[in-house]
C-alpha cells in the first residue's frame, strides 16, 4: 500500500497482493470479490473520489461501492488525521457517534 496525502487530496495505491490478502483476510473474507487480486488507484478531495482505476484503467462497471468503501476505509482509516479536509468522506463517513463503524 502507498498514499500520499496533501493538504487537500489523498491518494491511495493498493497492488494486487494487497487487494487480494484484504478479500481474504481471516474474519473479515469477502467471497465475491471484485477487487481482489487487482491493482487499485483512488483519489479523493473534500468532495469524494477524484479518479478510480484497476489494473491501471477506469472500469466502465466498477466494483460494487460497498466492497470499494470497505477497502478503501480499511487502508485509509490508520493513516488518515480526523482534521484532514478527505477525513469525512474516506473514513468519518463511516464511523458512527460512539466511534465505532456504522456497517
């Protein structure tokens, strides 16, 4: 996994061994897997997500946004500061009031 985190944007990189352990991890397996085994590129800003690939193209029917939210959440969840501009819409979004996910 690499990010890079600017002031204003996030950038997150994820290889294909990367997307494949997170489908299968023990307790947590996703076993119908659109990600897993992929490369995986996203961008978000304050508003969301900026730009999308696997495999290095933009999918014309991507995965589906649960699993995307889920990966996504999970990679940017530990390195993203809660006062970051791309906190509410990468992980706040998903934590409910006591701090716990809402999924």
């Amino acid at each position: 996994m690499r990010t890079q985190i600017t002031p204003s944007s996030i950038k997150l990189w994820l290889s294909a061994s990367d997307t494949y352990n997170w489908a299968h991890k023990s307790g947590a397996y996703w076993p119908c897997s659109e990600i897993s085994g992929k490369r995986l590129f996203a961008e978000f800003d304050h508003n969301g997500l900026v730009d999308f690939a696997l495999n290095g193209k933009t999918p014309d029917d991507g995965p589906s946004a649960d699993e995307f939210n889920a990966i996504t959440f999970d990679a940017l969840r530990p390195v993203v500061p809660k006062d970051h501009a791309c906190y509410p819409v990468n992980v706040g979004q998903f934590f409910g009031d006591d701090g716990l996910t809402t999924a």
